[in-house]
C-alpha cells in the first residue's frame, strides 16, 4: 500500500470534514443497513449533533429508484449518502439536480460503476478513486468516523472506536489493517480505545458465561457447534468445570483458571473433531481481537462482537437501535440492542441450518445454497454467505446464496476466498454480468457482491453463474 494514496484520502476526509461542518441545513443522510453502513451512519449522526446541525438520517438495504426519490423529496440544503452509490452514480445525480440542494456528498467504497458527474457540488469519498481496493481497505465506517474525529478537532476518540467496530463489521480489520484502516487502528490504539491481544476465539468473550462464549462466535463456523448454547453446556460439563458459581451466577471466562481452560481447550477440539473435521490444531483457533476497554458492558468487550451487535439491529428491522448504539448511546438503547441479538441468534440458528442443508457444491469450489423456495428472509442472506466463506468447511470456496425477496426477485449473495481474490477474480464483474443479462442490478467488491435479478426460476441463474465463474477460473489460472 502506497503511503502517498493514504496520506492522500486522510487529506481529502480532513478537508470533507471542514465542507461538511459549514455545510447547509439541513442535511439529510441516507446510508446503508448493514453494520459498516449503521456504524457510519451513527459516527455521522454524532458528528452532526455535535456541530449542532439539523439532520434526519434514514437507512436502507438497496437504493432503489423509489428510495432515492423519498430521499430527495426530503427538503434538505445538503445530501450525504453513505456506503452505496458508487454503482449508481448517474442515477443519483439526475435525481439530486432538481432538488435545491448545493451539496452531495457520497461517503463509499464500493466499486465505481460509472464515470462521476463532472460537478464541484458534487463530493466522493472513495478508496477506489486512489486506486485502493475499497473491498479490503477504507470501509465507509473508517472514513466516516475519521470526518467526524477531525471535524471536531480530534476531541472525541469515540470516533476512533466507532470506526475499529465498523471496520471490524466488514472483515476490514481482522488479520492486519493495511492503509487508512491501520492508520485509524493505530490511533484508536494510541488514545487507548482498542486494545489488540491474541486469544482462543473461544475466550474472546472474557465476561459471558462460559457455555455462551465458547459457541458464540461465529468466524470460524463449525456447522454442529458455533452458535449451540447446548452442545457449549455440554462441553463445559464434559471438562469437569462448574456452569455457575456459589453465589448461584453463571461462571464466566474471567473466572477460569488457566488449567481449566486448557481442559475446556481440550475438550472442545475433540468434540470439533468428532465432527468430522480433522486436521484440527488449536493454533487454528488462535484470533487476534480488538478489546474495546472504555466499554463496561460484557456483550461490548471486542470490535467483533460490537459490530455483530450493529449489524443484528440491521438485519432485525431496528436500524434505529444499530445508529444511536454507533452514534454512542447505552443505557436503554443497548437494552433494546441485547434483546435483538438474543433474538437475531434464535432466528440465524434456524437460518444456518436451513442453509446447511440446501447446500450443493459445483465444481469442487463453488457452494451454492439455493433458498429461493424456502421461509427465508433476504436480509440474512449477506450474513449467510459470509459466515459460511469463514467456515472451517467451505472458507476454501466460492460461496453464492440465493434467496427470494419481497418483490418475488432473486437476491444473490457471494463470497471468494482470499486466495482467488488475489489472482484476479472479481465477484462484482460476475455479479454486473448476470444482471446485465437477465436484467436486474448487481455490484459490491471483488471478495463479496451481490445482484438482485427479477426472474423467478433459480436454475438459469445458477447455470449461467457456474458457467461465469468456471470462465474467470480459466481466466486467472491462465
Ligand atoms: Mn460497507
């Protein structure tokens, strides 16, 4: 990573930063549901409330042409869209120029589809105009939190927090931040906010109860374990350790000694093994996590788990809660949060083994899980997809979802490896091309895209997707 690129986009956040505390009420903001989306959306609403400005703030799961046109009906002096829009540029700009507005900014890192309008009104902030891999580096939650953190003098390190979580939310900050995200992670560090520490991810949740920690989290998903509070019971009775202690509370990871938890250690790989995945060491289950020292509450200790919090809210209907807990709400917000990811917990349990079940693999490298026809609701499919490119099983894989949305349209969801990526495979020119062709929008980044497509038979998608990706294979490999 060139430091020229990076010192680059720090100065055009810092100069965004200064636009946007004298720009023009009031401001309307309209970002993305997902927990990078959310996180930005709250470092906004902070940003703005505390420059005192008058702004409303919606969130949505795809910009559609009538979500862009309510968003413009909105009578606002200046527009800010936040993790979209860099694949519908010229929409956006045909529809914000009849409005009286004399600022729109476009806060993404998402692939730029399209040329940008040639307007000095008109603001993008994109790793991708510097030439930087948005899908890896410069999330919208870094560049949000980072216009928040200078627009307010570097006084509020809360940015700096809210920035690591939302990063953490869209795989930017696990195994090494490079460029701006190392940069933003260094200060977090240097002001005390994030604290970095090598762990079982079994023990990352040092405050949970035990039978809870060790199955809650869920990269790497073990089919069969993660996410099964009764197979962690089991687990934990197994190695000879107490559910709760005298006073009668659950005992937490806090509470174990370290003898107990290479018992626990023991036990679990057994049981992971038993499973039929083998070649299992326990350096396999070795994370680096980012601690959040300033936040007491147990279900807020790591970026990881704070961002599954984020995105649950997202993906329950609640992106009200996931914004004002980013914005830096507690108290009865994050009493309403808990409740939603117990709940999101539930429901994904019943998800993931709905997947499980509906998967097929092609080709020796491409998992497909077909839900068009199943009681499945869209907004887990992008959760779906990433858990499974992180799982013990299938993290070698192409992963492709495919579910039905309300409008009766199939939804695609999909992930690469790391490996593939690096060769030059490109989900968004797969996923553009299949929209291209059975009509439809599709785009998102190299390692993780998406497309929704109005055709109601998933078999023509899949053949044509299978046909696509064995081409880029060839293609690459060649
Ligand atoms: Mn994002």
């Amino acid at each position: 990573m060139s430091e020229k690129k990076t010192d680059q986009l720090i100065r055009d956040i810092k100069k965004l930063a200064i636009m946007m505390s004298n720009a023009a009420e009031p401001v309307a903001v309209l970002t993305h549901y997902d927990a990078d989306g959310l996180a930005s959306g709250g470092a906004t609403a902070r940003f703005l409330s505390k420059t005192e400005k008058l702004f409303i703030l919606r969130s949505t799961a795809s910009l559609s042409e009538d979500v862009l046109n309510a968003f413009f009906s909105i009578r606002a002096k200046t527009y800010v869209i936040q993790d979209m829009g860099s694949g519908d540029l010229k929409m956006i700009y045909s529809k914000w120029k009849n409005t009286n507005s004399k600022l729109l900014v476009i806060i993404d890192h998402h692939k730029i589809l399209e040329e940008p309008p040639q307007d000095k009104r008109v603001v993008i902030v994109n790793p991708e105009l510097y030439g930087i891999d948005g899908g890896r580096i410069g999330c919208t939650s870094v560049l949000a939190s980072l216009m928040g953190y200078y627009g307010l003098g570097e006084r509020d390190p809360y940015f700096l927090e809210i920035g690591v979580i939302g990063a953490a939310g869209d795989m930017q900050m696990q195994n090494g931040a490079v460029g701006i995200n190392e940069y933003l992670l260094r200060l977090a560090e240097g002001k005390g906010i994030v604290k970095k520490e090598t762990e079982f991810v079994f023990f990352t949740l040092r405050r949970l109860p035990v039978f809870k920690a060790i199955v809650w989290n869920l990269v790497p998903y073990v089919p069969g374990f993660s996410n099964r509070e009764d197979i962690g019971l089991n687990i934990v009775r197994k190695a000879g350790i107490r559910i709760r202690n005298r006073s009668g509370e659950y005992v937490t990871v806090a509470e174990l000694t370290e003898e107990e938890k290479t018992r626990l250690l023991e036990v679990i790989i057994k049981y992971i093994a038993s499973l039929g995945i083998d070649d299992l060491s326990s350096n396999d289950f070795l994370v680096d996590v980012l601690y959040l020292p300033l936040e007491d509450d147990p279900y807020l200790q790591t970026a990881i788990e704070f961002s599954n919090m984020i995105s649950s809210c997202g993906r329950m209907d609640r992106e009200d809660v996931g914004i004002a807990l980013s914005a830096g709400s507690r108290g009865e917000v994050l009493m309403e949060a808990k409740k939603i990811i117990e709940e999101r917990r539930k429901i994904l349990g019943k998800y993931l083994d709905m997947a499980e079940r509906s998967i097929k693999i092609y080709d020796g490298m491409l998992v497909i899980v077909d839900l068009t026809d199943k009681d499945f609701s869209v907004k887990f499919s992008g959760t779906i997809s990433t858990i499974f490119s992180r799982s013990l099983t299938y993290g070698d894989k192409i992963i492709l979802v495919l579910s039905s949305d309300e409008a009766g349209d199939i939804h695609l969801s999909s992930r690469a490896p790391r490996k593939l990526v690096d060769k030059g495979l490109d989900l968004s020119k797969i996923m553009r091309k299949i929209s291209e062709e059975l009509g439809g929008r599709g785009g998102g980044h190299n390692i993780a895209a998406g497309a929704t497509i109005p055709v109601e038979d998933s078999d023509e998608i899949i053949e044509k997707i299978r046909e696509y990706i064995k081409e880029e294979i060839a293609r690459i490999e060649g």
